[in-house]
C-alpha cells in the first residue's frame, strides 16, 4: 500500500485498518509507540483516511493507562557534587556521563531509552536525561515493580539517574562538563571557551544521545554540546540533518596532539572517535554509547573500567566483541583483570601484537604507552613553553 511505502517507520497501517475494519483495533493501537506522527501515510493515502487520528484514537486506552513515576527536574547539577566526581570522571573510574536528551518518537518505541539508561545506570555511569527522553525512561519497571527513578538515587554520581529538567534544561548538562574544568581542574571560563572545549574534550568522559526524531532544536543543542567537545549520538531520524562529524581513526595526522609538558606530540587512540553519529538500532548504539566515553587521560583502573563495559556491551548486544578494542589499550594494566588472558591471547592471535603470555606482558602493539602525566591538549597557547 502507498501508506506503507511512505511510512519511514514502514508500519503495517493497511493491515492494521483492515483488522481494525474487522472489528480488532489492537494492531492499530501497537502502531502508536513505533508512529512518529510525520503525516506522510495521509497525504499518500488515495481513501483520504486520518490516519494518525485513527491511530490516536485506537490507542487512547492504552495512553489513559500509561502510568509511569519519574523524579522532579532538578535543574544545574552542585558545584559539591562535581567535587566529588571531577577526578574519577577525568581518570576513568567513573566510566562516563550518559545524557539521554530530549524529544521521543524514537525508531522503536519508548522503551528504547528505559533500556539505554538502566543499562548505564547499572554500570555506575552517572546517567542524565531531559524532555520528554526523562519522562519515557519512567513508565517501565523492572521484576520488582520499581521505575529506575525510584530504584536508583538523583544524585549527579556514578550509579544515580538524575532528571535534570526539560529539554531547554539541557544547558545544565553544558554546564555540568564546564564545572568540571572549572571547578576541579580550576581552568578559567571566562572568555576562555577553547581551553574549557580541549579540557572536555580531551579529558571529560561523556556521551549525549538523542535517540528520538530530533526538533530543529535538539538538533541544535546537539551541535551546541559538540562545540564544547562532548559527543553526540543521534538515532536514525537524526540523519534528516544531514550532519555528522565523524573521525577517520586510520588517518594518523588527525589524532596527534601535543603533551603541554614538553611540546612533544603524541598519537592518541580515537577517544572520542566522532563528535556527531547516528547509529540505526538501540544494538548497535548501546555499545556506541561506551565507545564514546573513552578519553585519552583514562587512568589504567579507568581504562580497564571502560574496556570492560564496551566489550560486554558489544558481546550483549551485537553478539561478538568490537573490531577494534585493541585500540584502547596502551599496555597490558588497562586489560580487565578477569579476562587479561582470554585477551592477550587475542591480541596477539587475532592482531598479531608481541605478548609474553606466561609473563603477561605486551612487548608491542599498542599506539602509544600509558602515561600518567599525559597533559593531552590541542592548544599551542596551553603548552608549557608558550605560557
Ligand atoms: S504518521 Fe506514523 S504511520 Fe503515518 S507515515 Fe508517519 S510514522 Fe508512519
Ligand atoms: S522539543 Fe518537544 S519533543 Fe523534544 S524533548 Fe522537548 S518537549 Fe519533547
């Protein structure tokens, strides 16, 4: 049917009214949660049926049932509390910041980000949502019938699930990561946005996602919070934009930065790869999600957290590691404890990397070494010798 074609969701409509024709209206009110209520299915449709209405109307019971329990907006995040996480964040411990931004109507249902944050969450990133992402996250429950609201605390801390407030709340979310340079590394902001971006970038385990079919103006913060550094995942109707900012982690030239400590330049991993991507399925974005977070100050233990969620994830979701996790490892103190043999192994089976395994050492293969006192930045004014 025309209507089908159209749909970019490719819902079955014309089955659905046919069912719905015949007396059962259930198939026409599961269309509700996947509709993204762009019209298209009516202007194409030759019996001029309302169709989004009809859609509407089938599901009213279901929406008159919805019940969900979600915690107050709480607007900017305490400077206390980026005292107590501003070093775990920026040495790895705390794996990262999920911001689950804004609008719904996401590729497939609400409860994509229900999952995307519960998943996060238990994983002791400090997991943040806007808009209407806040409130879609709280009309599901687990085994014991509580929302991820009440099961986990609001504070701004790894393990805790914080609704910071609608989507032009989204500011705090900028500004929780600027606090972080402010406040724990004491970086000047005023007038000073490239060196508050570097730091972030460079420094700031983060990740926003803007899973739903994005507004101009989520779009907008989206670009909004990639200019401070952070990066920005956006589901398959983010792709309208026709915007990505996506790295090429084989082209060497791109990720050299310099050590303020000696002007010397390093190649680094690709942490973050990209600044702005869209992923199509929650499968193929939650393993995303981890990737992003990686930054190139992770400390070992930081490193070892981080590489052990993006594998599992990986493993969970897509059903085999990632490709590419041996570009994360700088020697063999970020592999995860429990699964440092399974991996030398591979890397130096399936990568060809020189492992002592009866040591447990990696003699070669890795981009760079680990280096505590890495100052990683882009700016020539930060480096030492131009202050
Ligand atoms: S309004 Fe809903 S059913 Fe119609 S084309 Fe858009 S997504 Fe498909
Ligand atoms: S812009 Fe509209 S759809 Fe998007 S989060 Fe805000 S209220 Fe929701």
């Amino acid at each position: 049917a025309n209507c089908v074609i159209a749909c970019p969701q490719g819902l079955p409509i014309g089955e659905a009214n046919k069912a719905a024709v015949a007396g059962n209206l259930e198939p026409l009110a599961n269309l509700f949660d996947i509709c993204v209520g762009c019209g298209r299915c009516e202007q194409v449709c030759k019996k001029h049926i309302p169709i989004v209405d009809v859609i509407h109307k089938a599901a009213l019971p279901l929406v008159r049932a919805e019940k969900g329990m979600v915690r107050v907006g709480r607007g900017p995040v305490r400077d206390t509390e980026i005292r107590n996480v501003g070093a775990p964040l920026v040495l790895g411990t705390i794996p990262g910041i999920i911001a689950i931004v804004g609008c719904g109507n996401y590729p497939n249902g609400t409860k994509d980000v229900y999952i995307m944050a519960k998943e996060f969450v238990e994983r002791k990133y400090i997991v943040v949502l806007t808009g209407c992402g806040a409130m879609d996250a709280a009309l599901y429950r687990d085994e014991d019938g509580k929302t991820l609201y009440e099961k986990y605390p609001g504070d701004f801390d790894g393990g805790c699930i914080v609704n910071i407030g609608s989507c032009v709340a989204n500011a705090h979310i900028h500004d929780a990561a600027i606090k972080v340079a402010a406040i724990f590394a004491r970086r000047n902001i005023r007038a000073n946005y490239a060196e508050i971006a570097d730091y972030i970038l460079n420094r700031v385990g983060a990740c926003g996602v803007a899973w739903g079919a994005m507004s101009q103006k989520a779009a907008s913060i989206a670009s909004g919070v990639n200019r401070i550094g952070i990066p920005v995942l956006v589901g398959p109707h983010g792709w309208k934009y026709r915007r990505a900012y996506l790295g090429r982690k084989d082209v060497d030239e791109d990720w050299m930065v310099y050590d303020a400590r000696d002007s010397s330049q390093v190649r680094i991993e690709p942490a973050p790869e990209h600044l702005l991507l869209a992923a199509d399925t929650l499968e193929e974005a939650i393993p995303l999600m981890a990737r992003l977070c990686f930054r190139p100050t992770d400390n070992s233990m930081g490193r070892q957290v981080k590489l052990t969620h993006y594998m599992d994830l990986s493993m969970k979701y897509l059903g085999a590691y990632p490709k590419d996790w041996p570009v994360f490892v700088r020697g063999e103190a970020d592999l995860p404890l429990a699964k440092k043999e399974e991996y030398l192994r591979i890397l130096k089976e399936d990568y060809g990397w020189d492992v002592d395994l009866e040591a447990k050492k990696i003699i070669s293969g890795p981009i760079r070494k680990m280096d505590v006192g890495f100052d990683a930045t882009n700016l020539e004014e930060l480096l030492k010798e131009n202050k």
